[in-house]
C-alpha cells in the first residue's frame, strides 16, 4: 500500500515537531516547512498528498500561500490550521478554496480523522484528474462541468435553473469575448425567441444574484450598447 505524503507548514518548532512524529507513527511520509516562502518551495518541489497550512506564518502568510496553490491547483486536500478566535481566517480560507480548517489548541485524534476523511474524500489517480480537467470549465473560483452540470463558486455547490446552466455555459465556453445579446440568444434560446432580446438581460440578472457575493467582483461584465462578457478584472 502506497503511503501518503503530507506537508506540514508551521513555524512554531513544539507544534511542527508533534506533528511530524504523530504523523509519521500513523504511516505517513512527511515534510516540513516553517514559513511561507520555505512552504512555497516544498510544494512546488514535490507532488503531495495533502498539506496542513498554519495561517499565521512568516515570509508568505498562510492565507497568501492558500491562493498561490489553489491558483493552478484545486486537488490537493489543504486543512488549515487557525487560531481559536480567527473568524476572518476561516472564512477567507475557504473563500479561497481550504477544504477544511482546525483550530488550536487542536486533539490530535480530531486532526487525524480529519486528515483521513480529507484523503478518502480527495483519492483521485493523476488519470482521473486529467479527466476531470478536460469535463471542467473554471474561471478564478468558478467552475462548471457540462456532462455532470454541476456549477461549484469557491467550493460551493451553486443551484442553476437548466436556463441559467446553459447561459453560463455558453459565456464560460467563449470566456473574454463580448457577446451581442443576439448571438448569446439564438445560442442560448434558439430562433424562436429571435428579438427578444430583454430575455438575455433577465437572466444574466438572475445568474448574478447566483454568482456575485461582497467579497468577490463580478465575473460577467456588461458592455454597453453591445452584450456581455465573462472575464476576470484584475
């Protein structure tokens, strides 16, 4: 049986070193990192498994380094471990895609079992993952699959009517091209909607109310005078 790789990122030495001998006693390979930069490196270096994330680090802070990873890599499982009282770091950290936190002080069986749920949940072959690359279309922290039609916003699951599906799918498809409310109508509604074009405009309201949240910019942009466009602002 192949053993699991684990990174752990935490720059108080008590902490990281518990880890490191709890871990390796249950049967997993592990490395260390005691800041973001030395972190950043380790990830790139080597394909892991899984990886605990402290969120107060020096050099990168965990939550910078969070969105580092998860700007080309939503696989790898990512718990986070937060203070008690860090409300804002927990929200953040799943805005940008953690896929589960603990706080300190933390019992290590609850962190285990965690790591273990996380690594069941996640055990997909690189195979697999190429096929999941090719079935999904993502842009920033949406992503959509258009055999299975599931629609995830930063982790979540996002309910669209099978109108609202096909209008998001048609944008995601020709991403960073404007699109005249005709063109996105006939492809969307087909010829007999032809000129009624107000139809366009009442769902892409609909998919904003969906899509857009306070912490997060609008994806779908209006082009005066001419239709819409899905792209990110920098």
């Amino acid at each position: 049986m192949t053993k699991h790789s684990i990174l752990v990122v935490e720059d108080e030495e008590k902490i990281l070193r518990l880890l490191e001998l709890e871990l390796e006693y249950e049967g997993y390979i592990v490395g260390k990192a005691a800041d973001g930069i030395e972190a950043l490196e380790a990830y790139r270096n080597k394909q892991w498994d899984l990886i605990l994330l402290d969120v107060m680090l020096p050099g990168i802070s965990g939550i910078e380094l969070l969105r580092r990873i998860r700007s080309n890599d939503p696989y790898t499982p990512i718990i986070l471990l937060t203070a008690k009282s860090s409300v804002e770091d927990k929200v953040s950290g799943l805005d940008l895609g953690a896929n589960d936190y603990i706080t300190k002080p933390f019992v290590i069986e609850e962190l285990l079992a965690r790591i273990r749920a996380n690594l069941r949940l996640h055990a997909i072959s690189p195979s697999e993952k190429n096929e999941i690359d090719e079935d999904w279309l993502m842009m920033a922290n949406l992503k959509m699959n258009e055999k299975s039609r599931e629609v995830f916003l930063h982790n979540q699951s996002i309910d669209l009517t099978r109108r609202e599906f096909d209008l998001l799918l048609y944008l995601l498809k020709n991403k960073q091209q404007v699109l005249t409310r005709e063109q996105i109508l006939d492809a969307v509604w087909g010829f007999d909607f032809y000129g009624d074009t107000n139809v366009v405009d009442v769902y892409i309201r609909y998919l904003r109310k969906k899509l857009d949240t306070s912490n997060h910019p609008s994806l779908i942009h209006t082009v005066r005078g001419v239709g819409y466009v899905i792209k990110e602002t920098k």
